[in-house]
C-alpha cells in the first residue's frame, strides 16, 4: 500500500514540474511572408510579422493557424509539437508542390536559448481572447462669435437758411448763409459666427487616455533568424541549405541503378554541383562506390558542397586505405 501511495505521488510531482516547465516557440517564414500566429484560436501577434517569438508555453501540443497578411496567400493551418522546457523553432515554408508545409528547425532548452535580437517580434503566450477595446468618448463644444457692423451715424437732418437782398442805385447784391447739418442715417446690424469642436478620447482598460498612433509611424519587419539544419550542430556552414532526404534517396536510386562506376561518378557529380549535403549524405554517397579512386573523387568534389563542413572529418570512415585519408585531408587544407 505504502509503494502505491509512492508511486502516485512522485507521479503527480513528475506531472506537475512537466507543467511548470515553460517552453518558448520561434515561427519565421522561410522567404519573409508576413503573418499571424494563432495558436489554439487565439491571436498572440498583434500585427503581421515575419519572425515571431512566443514564450511562457506550457502544453506539449497546440493547434496554429497561420494567416498570412496577404489575401492571396490566404491561411494555413497546422499541428506544433513543443517539448516542454525547450526552445523550438519551427520554418513556414513552400514545399516542392508550392503548398506551405511547417518544417521542425532545431530545438534546444531554455536556459541555453540565445537572446532574442533586437529585430525579433516576442511576444508572451495569451491563453485568452484580447478584450474589445471600450467605445471612443465625443465631446462636441458649440462655439459662438458675435460681430456687430455700423454703417454712418444717426442724427436727422438740421439745415438752416438765411437770404439777404441789398439794391441801390448802382446795382443790387444778394447774400445767402447757409448753416446746419447734414445728417447721416445710422444702422447697425449683428452676425453671428458659429464653430463646432469635436473633441475624441478613447479610454483604455487601464482608465488612462490612449492615443492614436502618429500616422507617419513605420517598422521595418525584423529580418528572418538564420535557421540551422543540424540541430546541435555550431560549427561553419558551407552551403544554404541541404538537400531533403527524399531528394536524397532518389538520387542514391538513381546511382545504384547504373551498371558502370564511372557513369555513376558523373551523375552524381552533375546532381551534387547544384545542391547541398549534410555529411553524412556524402558518406552515404560515397558508399555507392567501389572504387577508392572515386570514393576519393567524390570526396573532394563534395567538399565545396556541403553544409556542416566542419563535421566532414566523419567522411573518413569511409576509406579502405589511409592514402586517401591524407591525401583528402591535403586538399581540404588547400582550401582553407
């Protein structure tokens, strides 16, 4: 009874420190589409961005839907795997057929995550839908401006007229005086001028006003992170990106097919020269040969071809002699 009661508790302690572990999980698409990332119906970017960080996960699996901010693109919708406690990265990218597919990138624990670049969207996981935002607040003030206009003064009319006559023996003369004013009519009349100020607040959950971004605001959308194909892998890169292993094994078909070696060394040659290998594809390569001349001529030829070039010391377990070892390592100190 005793060994139960154990065996359920440190179950229920393994369950609830699985729980507590917090994971983070990086999206970015691969030819910088811009999105939003909804996870479990969610939004958890506010806006659509191109290289998205979100932290404080504490499920192990999460529906997302990916909507892309162009309409021609439309949305995606996809299932994410997360290992609690780790950092996973994950790529949105189109597959051989044009459809976007979600490709697993790398993953490493939190505490060993490096920081998060200054151009990196990062974002907490929201497990609830945002709150609708209150209604705007108006407030409309009436003003008013009264003008008044005068046009003259206001007396009557108060003219007065004095006529004298003199006449004498030599002639006469006439005298007239004329004194008084001559009115004006006055008026007066009123305009009134009226302005209307509407005055618009919003009022934020937090009671203070928030206001509106300056419409000349712009971000550049932050670069998408390099992304590593060798997950635990740090070392220089030689080539982009590696070929898909299905690409791989119709090339390795296609080798194994042909009868003649030397044909066999051509064709891979030609197929190589385009792409890119992980080590261990060209130690697989290079076992399609029976020949130690051309496992050697493979070998150098694939060097300038491969992706984790710092992992191709591996690639000399695939010689007979220890001829070819030196002489292999010979050329690729060459190159450096």
């Amino acid at each position: 009874m005793l060994k139960k009661v154990f065996l359920s508790t440190a179950l229920c302690l393994v369950s609830f420190l699985m729980m507590a572990q917090s994971s983070n999980v990086i999206l970015f698409t691969e030819n910088g589409e811009k999105f939003t990332a909804i996870l479990n119906g969610i939004r958890q970017n506010d806006r659509p961005e191109t290289n998205v960080k979100i932290t404080g996960l504490n499920a192990e699996f999460y529906k997302l839907k990916v909507i892309f901010d162009s309409q021609a693109l439309g949305e995606k919708n996809f299932n994410l795997a997360i290992q609690l406690g780790n950092e996973t990265s994950y790529c949105v990218k189109k597959n051989n057929k044009g459809e976007y597919v979600i490709r697993f990138v790398s993953s490493v624990p939190v505490a060993q995550a490096p920081t998060a670049p200054a151009t990196q969207s990062v974002v907490v996981y929201n497990a609830n839908p945002a709150a609708t935002p209150p209604p705007a607040e108006t407030t409309v003030v009436h003003q008013q401006t009264t003008s008044t206009t005068t046009n003259g003064t206001g007396n009557p009319d108060n003219v007065n007229i004095n006529m004298g006559f003199n006449m004498g023996a030599n002639g006469g003369s006439i005298n007239m005086n004329v004194s008084g004013m001559d009115g004006e009519t006055q008026s007066s009349s009123t305009t009134v001028h009226s302005t209307t100020t509407t005055t618009t607040t919003t009022t934020s959950s937090s009671g203070y006003s928030t206001p509106p971004p300056p419409a000349h605001a712009h971000q550049d959308p932050p670069p998408p992170a390099p992304v590593n194909y060798l997950p635990g892998y740090n070392g220089p890169i030689g080539c982009p990106m590696p070929m898909s292993p299905n690409d791989f094994s119709d090339l390795k078909k296609s080798l194994m097919s042909k009868s003649f070696e030397e044909t066999r060394l051509t064709i891979a040659k030609q197929v190589v020269g385009s792409q890119c290998l992980l080590t261990g594809q060209v130690k697989e390569l290079i076992g399609c040969f029976t020949f130690e001349d051309s496992k050697l001529q493979m070998a150098k030829f694939a060097y300038d071809h491969t992706y984790d070039i710092g992992n191709y010391f591996k690639v000399n377990d695939a010689f007979t002699f220890e001829s070819s070892i030196e002489e292999l390592n010979e050329y690729i100190e060459s190159k450096r």
